[in-house]
C-alpha cells in the first residue's frame, strides 16, 4: 500500500503545540515541508505530462510543410476548446478538492467515492452540450469576424477533440480522488506513461498517414482515454483505495446541488481567467497579419499554460494539505502548510522566469520552423515572464482557496481583475495606442498582477479557526456543503 502523507496532530494537539511554539519552530516548518513536496512535486509532474500532450501535438503540426495555417488553426481550436470545454470540467472538478480533501482530513472515507462518482455523472452530462457547440466552432468563428480559412480548419480540427473531452469528464473527478488522498504517484506514472505514449502515436498520424495536422487533434483524444484506463484499473486493484473505493450506487445521480454548490464557482474562478486569455487571442485575429499575430499570441498562451501546470500542481498540494487539516480541525496546520507552500511557489516563480529568460532567442523555434514566428515570440519572451511569475503565485493562492471553500470569492476576484482592468487596459495598449501584439499581452498581464495582489490579500487576512469550524460542519452537517463560507468568514483575524 502506498504511504499517505499523514495529517498533522487533531484539535487538541494542535492547540498545545501551539501554546508551547511548536508550530513555529523550525522543525514543525520542516516536517510540513516533506508533507508539501510529497505532493506538490509528483504532482506538478503530472499537470506537466498532462497538458504536455497537447503542446506535443501543436509543436508537430507547427513542423508540417506550410505549417503557419496548420498553427494557427490548431492553436487557436486547442485554445478554444480548453477555453469552452476544458477549463470548465478541471474548474469544476476543482469542487472536489474541497468536498473529498476535507472527508478525507475529518476520516469520513465513504464520502469520497460517493462524490467523485456524482462529479463523473455531472461532468459527462456537462459536456453533451460543449460537444455540440465544438461541432458547429469553425462557422461560429467566421460569424465573429475571425479570418474564413483560419475558422474552417480550426473547426476541423477541434471536432476531432470531442473523444478526449468525454475522456476529461471522468479523469478529472478521478484525479481529485486520488489527490485528495496524496496518492499521487499513481497518477505520476499514469501521465508519463500517457506522455510517452502520445508521442509516437501522434508523429504516426500527423506525419505518417492522410490526415496531416488533424491527426494531432485524434492523437490526443486516444492517448486522453488511454490515461482514463489506468487509472480506473489503479483505483479498482490498488489496496490504498479499498476504504475510499466502493461501486457505484444510485447516490450519484442524487444530490448533485451539493456537488454544484462548490463546483460552479470553482469554474468559474477558473474559467473567468482562462477566458480573459482567450479574449486576447480573439483580439489578435483582428490586428493586421492576423495569421502571424494569432499564432504568436496562441504559442504565448501555449507557453504559460505549460508553466502555469507547475504552479497548478504545487497549488493541488497546498489544496490537499490545507482541505486534510481544515477538515481534521486543525487551523494552525493549515495557516502552517499556507506559509510553506508560499515559499514553495516564490522559489518556483524565481527557477521558471529565469530558464525563460535564458531561452529568450530559442523558445521560438520549439513551436515553429518560420522565421517570422521565431523572431516575434522571442520578442515576447520578457513579457511572458511576467504573466508567468505572476500566474506561479496566484496559482498557489488558488489551490489554498478551493482548499478552503472559498471557491466566490475567488471568482469575485478573477471577475474584477480580468474583466474590469486587465481586458480594457489590453485594449488601451494594443489598440488605441498601437502597440499590436505586445500592448494585448502587456494589459492581460497587468490584470495577473491585481489578481495575485488580491488573492494574497483574502490569504493573509484568513481566520483559520473560522474556516476550520465550517469545514468540520460540511462533513459532519446534515447536508454536506450547504453553508458556504462567508466573506466575514475569511476576512478576520489571521
């Protein structure tokens, strides 16, 4: 059986160490510290392998003859269809963070399967309807103005999607299962495993039969599937999962206003910002050599969302850790996993920004084999860096709000970041004064920087005594998850 990060001390304990210091002394900062690694590395390696899948593929079609359409069309379907499809199952499986990371802290293990097989039923049911609007993407694009052919293609391109987004409807939920319970390696080798597959199979289609460029779309819908397969046969014979794993039953398709209480804002907190990226995107299709400025602005997206896996990944640990001590009833715990985890992700935001840098006049030539394209994505490499060092700390401060239940307020704060400052000031830049490209990233990347401000602000301010008694209360309570944490909640003493 593999070993679970143990929980720190219960209530009591907790309340002793914390009288006599213990919670401050080195040792204590340590022993939290195994506990963070023990997640938040393996499973920043997986959200690595994961979205790696999809860089993989564009990377490919970027080396296609003629590649700059083949691009341009690939990225931006891959954009749209994490934007409308993706981003919205991951944010709402985010609820499961949550639901099975606190029944986990307070030992209530029965609850755990039950919710993640009501997340599988809502999220399939979800994606009927995404499935439908991607088959009808490519005349949605050409009625918004974007360029007909670009449309076209990409619209192809993101039909052949539609598998791996069924595929998303239940890894999703299975994976916050297992993270809940820091049984992270299996998912470690089920990703890379996914990975090294994907590789020789997408290179197969794209390069090696008919389809071309859409043979990548194919390539990740049977490799996203594949990922499916281990782990439901992980789950079904590993003995970790025999207290936590029972078949499923008719709760399921009952009660699923719980799930949705915590699911909904946990998507929209997610999607809220993955879409303000993806307005950016949009908008590029309508500054001159929109083929050029699409592809750039894609492979720029493309880029952060690699690094951002990273940061998501060490936010899941920080989401683990403080969901098990907050549903233990152990605030000083959590506060204590919040201030080591931070100091995790200032030390990653430091190493990625840096390895950037120092790949400015090379980063171009991993997406494409077009001068002009290599030449204007090195040109964005330091502004890249700032979105990146800004998404590597609100990505933690993230995690330790779904871990908390603070899901609203998180979506209140990516609303006004995005929305109120960070879109009216890309238009600001790149349209009204000019700057192109450069002035749309420049704005999005000022609304990165309010976000991370606020969100830190909702951190440092947080009663964890507070949010520990609500957390105890929506596992033990009558009906799990009906009282949501106010902002008085989140907002008194530290």
């Amino acid at each position: 059986m593999e070993d679970r990060a143990p929980l720190l001390p219960r209530r009591q304990e907790a309340a002793s160490a914390a009288k006599s210091g213990g919670w401050c002394c080195g040792s204590a900062a340590a022993a939290e510290a195994r506990k963070v690694a023990h997640v938040a590395l393996p499973m920043a390696a997986v959200s690595v392998a994961q979205y790696a899948v999809q860089v993989a593929s564009n990377m490919m079609v970027g080396h296609l003859p003629g590649g700059v359409l083949a691009l341009s069309a690939s990225a931006i379907a891959t954009s749209l269809a994490s934007v409308s499809g993706f981003s919205l199952l991951i944010g709402m499986s985010n609820g499961l963070e949550t639901l099975c990371g606190q029944a986990y802290g307070a030992e209530q293990y029965g609850r755990l399967g039950v919710q993640t097989y009501r997340a599988m039923v809502t999220l399939t049911a979800v994606s009927i309807p995404i499935s439908l609007l991607w088959v009808f993407m490519g005349k949605l694009l050409t009625l918004i103005g974007q360029d007909p052919v670009i449309s076209h293609e990409a619209g192809r391109y993101i039909m052949w999607l539609i598998p791996a987004l069924f595929a998303y409807a239940v890894s999703q939920p299975l994976t916050k299962f297992l993270q809940s319970q820091s049984l992270i390696i299996p998912m470690l080798w089920s990703s890379i495993a996914t990975l090294l597959l994907h590789i020789p199979v997408c290179w197969l289609l794209v390069f090696k039969t008919s389809l071309g460029y859409i043979g990548a779309a194919l390539a990740i819908s049977v490799s996203y599937w594949l990922n499916v397969f281990m782990l439901v046969a992980y789950i079904g014979c590993s003995n970790s999962c025999k207290e936590t794993f029972s078949p499923p039953t008719l709760d399921a398709f009952s009660g699923v206003g719980v799930f949705m209480r915590l699911a909904l804002p946990s998507a929209l907190m997610l999607c809220f910002e993955w879409w303000s990226f993806e307005v950016i995107i949009l908008l590029s299709g309508l500054l001159p050599n929109p083929e050029l400025q699409t592809s750039v602005l894609s492979t720029c997206m493309t880029t952060i969302t690699l690094m951002y896996t990273i940061a998501y990944g060490i936010g899941a640990a920080g989401s683990t850790r403080v969901s098990n001590e907050l549903g233990a009833g152990n605030p000083e715990g959590a506060r204590l996993a919040v201030r080591v985890v931070m100091s995790i992700a200032v030390t990653e935001a430091v190493l990625i920004t840096g390895a950037l840098l120092a790949s400015q006049h090379i980063l171009g030539y991993a997406y494409s084999s077009d001068k002009e394209v290599v030449d204007y994505v090195n040109a964005m490499v330091p502004f890249i860096c700032i979105s990146v060092a800004a998404d590597s700390l609100q990505g933690v401060l993230s995690g330790i709000a779904r871990g908390c239940g603070s899901q609203h307020l998180g979506a209140y704060v990516n609303l006004g970041s995005f929305y109120l400052f960070g879109i009216p000031m890309s238009l600001l830049l790149g349209f009204v004064l000019k700057m192109g490209g450069k002035g749309l990233w420049m704005g999005i990347s000022c609304g990165s920087i309010v976000q991370f401000l606020l969100l830190s602000g909702i951190v440092f301010f947080s009663n964890w005594q507070k949010m520990s008694d609500n957390a105890r209360e929506r596992v033990f309570g009558g009906t799990p998850a009906e009282k949501e944490p106010l902002m008085s909640d989140v907002t008194g003493a530290a």
